[in-house]
C-alpha cells in the first residue's frame, strides 16, 4: 500500500499564525513526546514512522509549502509538486500517475490518500492499512473511513451507510454527499451517516482510468505540463459522490479536525508560547505570541490572543472560526516564513514616491545549511551579519564572514551564504521591484556552489 499525504490550505482560519506559505499543518503548538513543540505535519509524520508507513508515502503539496515541509520534516521524501492550485482531484491525479510512470507502482497497488494535519491517536493509521484488504475482499471502487458526528457540520463530508444497523468490521455504503447544510447534516445523522475523515483508497488502475478517460497523459512531466486541463474540483465531488461502489471502515478512536483556533487550543498542552502574562484571573484562554513585545491578559475569559509579524488577532474562542471571512481581503506578503536553510521575519516594508521599495528582514540560516547561488535583477542587497560566522561567495569569490561584517550585494551579483554556526543577519533590499520572483539559482547544493566557483576561476 502506497500513501499520498495532502498538504494544502491557505490558513485563514489560523490567521495570523498561518498564512499562504505557513498554513494550519506547520505551527508548532502542539507538544510531541519529548515535550518538545511540533507541528501537525511532523506529529502525523512521527506516527507513520511508527507504523512502518513512511517508507511508502509522498507528499503532494503546492509550491509555496515545499520550503516549509523540507525544514520541518528534515527528510528524502518524494513531494509532488503542483504547477498552480487546482483542488484535491488534480492533486491526487498528478500524485497518482508520479506513482505509475516515475515509481513504476502496479495497477493493481493499493492508494491510501489522507490530509497531513489529522488529530489522531496511532491506531488510526492501523485502521488505514486494513483498507487494503477490505479494497480486495469487496472488490469497491472506493473506501472510506468515518467517525461518528458530535453535531451537524457543514464543514465535511457524510457516509450514508445502507444499513442503519451496520457492524463494524466495514459499511457498505448508499451515498456520500460532500458539505451539506446544517440542516440536511441533521438529517444524515438520523440515517446514521458518519463523518468522512478525509481517507481515500483506491487501486492505482482506478484513478489512472479516470485521468485517461479525460484524454490526458500517463507520464508524469507530460501530464505537470498539462496540468491546468485536469478539472478544478475537490476528489470528493468530481470522485466520490459519483462513484457506485463503496465501503467504509468506521473508526471509533479519537479523531479532530484542528482547523479553527477553538478547536486547535482544546488540543494545545500549554495556554501560552511566547512573550508576556496571563493573569490568574484569566479562564479559558491562550496566548500565542511570535513578536519580541510582550503581551498581556488580564481579567478576561474564552479569549484567543494570537500575534505574529502578520498581524494580531483578539477572539472569543466560539467566534474564532468567523475569522476567515474577515481576513479574506488581507493580500499582503507573508512576513514571517520557514525555509529549508532556516526562517525569515519581514521586520520593516517601505515604497517611497519615486517607485523605489525598502524590505528589512532578519534571516536565520542554521548551521550547515546555506542560501542557493543566486542573482536578483530587480534589486540590490545589503547583508549585516549579527550572530555567528559562515562562508559567503560573491561573484565566484570566496569569503570567511563572521558577526559586525557588512556585506554589499549590488544588482545581479551572484551571491550565496553558508552557515558554519546559526548565522543571522540583518538584511535591507532596495529596488524597483521586491518580489520573491525575481531569483535566478545558479546552484542550490554547497560543494556544488564551490565546484560552480572553481570551475569560473
């Protein structure tokens, strides 16, 4: 059984931690078994590793995340990458023919799909490899896995069994329906419809039909080139709610979405990260703090105060999940991000009459790790280093920096930087255009860059 992990979302539910590049599966507020802070990524990846499944799974994600998922897992994991956003249909196909051309998985190979960001206790990716076998047993198209609704949501999906009475070894379903109303949610429950927890399994040949039937191709780079012709749809309406022949296995196991504020401090083993106070007259509350002002909460209750380099929010817990029709509009930058060399926090943006833009930034790289050779067109750089000491090239030219150096990188000089100890620097960009775009990577890989250098001189 192969496994495709789904990391999508544009975090707006969890603004302002979370953001288009920092969405709701990489915050690191929940605690892992050392007591350490993790994300949900890496807790879900921690459980696959446990269950022997990490050796057969990818990751499909868009491109804006690859740099967050490199630093936080660490780790050689093949990652499908989408030329744009398209919803969870193309992603699965794309993920789904990379598994046939490229890693020449059989027809008849069992597909799990799952979200990287699942509240789950370790039995439910046992549940997950039992769908394997019941995919053979019933010969179905599809199968699911559900758990029983707490109230009638229109957020998920519902698996309406044919028998109210079913047992729980699997359930063969009448119909799935994909984000009903409140209202029709109720009624669902009453037939004894579960929650769908975003699991899918399929055989490989299953889904490779359907890219086929669309007229589109079964090689993976030909298919990345056409992938704006796969429909923009979710799976669980261009697949699920089509299809004739599904089972489900209902999981009784502790299982949550942590998609809002309210739902994910339930689940948070401390009421505060970061700077500041709560005072002991406080009920209810959390305090999630990633700027160096403190801050402080007296005397309220049910309150969510969250404050990141995006901007503060202030809730009641029970409105928090409102927060993404407010914020919709915000289309600024993301000013805080992680890298696979390390993290950046945008300290100051200016754009003055005359169309020239300043953008501060305090960049940390860790130690070992560096930035790519690179060229910018648009702008020119001036590097402060205020912690550590590294290596850094300029034009072919290699120098030893250490903190108190002052590095000037005019426009289009080819420049990269690598960490010998955590190296931080201050970092001011000045030009016409400050856009993430305008980057051209000569190399990415350090003896790379050296070799590249050597070879020039």
């Amino acid at each position: 059984m192969k496994l495709i992990l789904l990391s999508g979302g544009s975090g707006k539910r969890l603004w302002p931690l979370s953001n288009d590049a920092r969405s709701k599966q990489f915050l690191r507020v929940l605690e892992d078994e050392n007591n350490t802070l993790c994300s949900m990524v890496q807790r879900v990846y921690g459980q696959l590793t446990k269950m022997n499944l990490n050796e057969s799974t990818v990751i499909a994600t868009s491109k804006s995340q690859v740099e967050m998922l490199k630093s936080q897992l660490d780790l050689d994991i093949p990652l499908i990458v989408e030329p744009t956003r398209r919803d969870t249909f193309p992603a699965i196909a794309l993920a789904a023919v990379y598994l046939y051309s490229e890693q020449n998985a059989n027809l008849n190979e069992v597909i799990g799909v799952l979200p990287v960001d699942p509240y789950v206790e370790d039995d439910f990716f046992h549940r997950i490899t039992e769908l394997e076998e019941l995919l053979k047993e019933t010969k179905a198209d599809l199968a699911l896995m559900g758990v029983r609704p707490t109230y009638p949501s229109s957020k998920y999906g519902y698996i309406v069994p044919k028998n109210k009475n079913y047992n729980e070894n699997y359930i063969e379903v009448e119909y799935f329906t994909e984000k009903p109303t409140e209202e029709n949610a109720e009624h669902l429950i009453k037939q004894s419809a579960l929650w769908n927890c975003g699991v899918f399994a399929f055989t490989l040949e299953y889904i490779i039909s359907k890219v086929k039937a669309l007229g589109l191709p079964l090689k993976y780079s030909e298919l990345f080139s056409q992938f704006n012709e796969l429909p923009k749809s979710s799976f669980d309406y261009e697949v699920v709610e089509n299809a004739k022949n599904i089972v489900a296995l209902p999981y009784g196991g502790y299982w949550k979405d942590l998609g809002t504020w309210n739902t994910l401090t339930e689940e948070m083993s401390t009421n505060q990260i970061g700077k500041g106070v709560i005072s002991d007259d406080c009920e209810n509350v959390h305090l999630i703090n990633e700027l160096d002002l403190p801050v402080t909460m007296l005397g309220v209750s049910n309150l969510i105060v969250s404050a990141s380099p995006d901007g503060i929010l202030v809730s009641d817990k029970d409105a928090s999940p409102r927060i993404k029709e407010l914020v919709g509009e915000f289309d600024n930058r993301p000013m805080f991000e992680e890298r696979r060399w390390g993290w950046y926090k945008v300290l100051d943006y200016t754009k003055f009459e005359e169309g020239i833009e300043t953008l501060t930034k305090r960049i940390c790289i860790k130690r070992g790790k560096n930035l790519s050779y690179q060229q910018h067109f648009y702008r020119s750089e001036v590097w402060t280093v205020i912690r550590g000491h590294g290596e850094f090239v300029i034009n072919d030219d290699l120098f030893q920096v250490k903190a108190g150096d002052v590095l000037q990188v005019p426009i289009a000089a080819k420049h990269a930087i690598k960490a010998i100890t955590d190296l931080e620097i201050i970092e001011v960009q000045s030009g016409s255009q400050l856009i993430e775009e305008d980057i051209t990577r000569l190399e990415t890989v350090w003896e790379s860059i050296i070799n590249y250098c050597k070879a020039k001189n």
